[in-house]
C-alpha cells in the first residue's frame, strides 16, 4: 500500500497480511506494517487489521466498511477515522494505540465492541454516532476514568441511554443522547 487509495470498491476481506514485514531492534522482532494504510472514499465488503501492529497513520476517510476487524490491532502512530459509516459489528476489542487516535463524523450501526481497549496516546471522537450500542464509555469508565475529559475528549457524540455508565458526566464530556426506535415509533 503506501500510497493513497481512493474511490474504489473492495470486495471481499481486505488483508493486510502481504504488508506485513519483520525488522529487528536489539534483538527483538519489531513485526508489523511499516507503510502508511491510507483509504479514501472506498466501499469496503471488509478491513482486516486484526492482530496487526501498525508503525506508520492508519487513515480511512469518507469509506462505507460492511465488516470491520480491528481486535488486538496496535497503533504506534496516529488512527485516523472520519465520515465513515460501519453498517455492521465493529470489532475493536483490545486495540491499544501509543499514538493519536481521532474519529470524526462517523456512524457505528452495528454493536461496537471496544473490551479491553488500551487508549494510551490522545482519543478525539467528535461527532461519532454508535447507533447499535457500544462498550466504550464502560470500559473507559473503569480503565481510564481519569483521563476521560482530558486526554480523551468527546464532542457531540451520540450514545445509547443504556451505553452510559451511571454518575457519568455525559453533558461535561460532550455527549449527547441517541434517540431511540424510528421516528415512526415516536407519531
């Protein structure tokens, strides 16, 4: 990869596998992707960074993505999401990032599952919409309590009313609530 792909359709499992390359430091496999994995206004059926460890910026931007497999992913640099749509589970279980992680402007339809996640580095989500429920305000909750707010920053994020762990602060941290069932349900 390296280079910028734009305004594609991929179908089936993008695998990121042949990217893959083993560098040794001090002894010690340094495994991973050492090229910038940048994807513009593409159709995914579906992205594979699974297990992966990723030393240059990972960046989707404008992309629909039907299945997504982020667990145990690893971002030594920056994660980039913005205007993407996720129409099914987000499989983010695990991630851990040393660097900067920024989601904008992005709807997550399906269930997001964020167990285990490690956000070491700064988190900005802004205008992030989990419409199929998540676990990251939980386990942000009981792992990072203290740097949500400042290190992690929300800004007009939508959560479902159960997504919200109790005592949290959702109007201090930027969160707003997902109205629930169609606009139907509500004449």
């Amino acid at each position: 990869m390296g280079e910028r792909i734009e305004n594609l359709r991929i179908a089936g499992l993008l695998d990121l596998d042949p990217l893959v390359v083993s560098r040794w430091l001090c002894g010690e496999d340094m495994r991973g992707i050492y090229q910038p994995i940048v994807l513009h206004d593409c159709i995914l059926d579906g992205i594979d960074l699974e297990g992966r460890t990723f030393y240059e910026m990972v960046e989707l931007v404008g992309c629909r993505i039907s299945a997504a497999h982020f667990t145990q992913a690893y971002f030594y640099s920056m994660l980039m999401i913005e205007d993407c749509i996720f129409e099914r589970d987000f499989h983010g279980r695990g991630i851990q990032n040393d660097g900067r992680v920024i989601i904008h402007n992005t709807v997550f339809s399906g269930w997001a599952e964020f167990e285990g996640v490690s956000l070491r580095g700064r988190a900005d989500l802004m205008g992030v919409s989990f419409l199929g429920g998540t676990n990251l305000l939980h386990t942000l909750d009981n792992d990072a309590h203290q740097r949500l707010g400042h290190e992690i920053l929300f800004r007009g994020c939508g959560f479902r009313a159960a997504d919200v762990p109790t005592g949290l602060d959702v109007a201090k941290l930027g969160i707003v609530p997902l109205v629930e069932g169609s606009p139907h349900d509500r004449d």
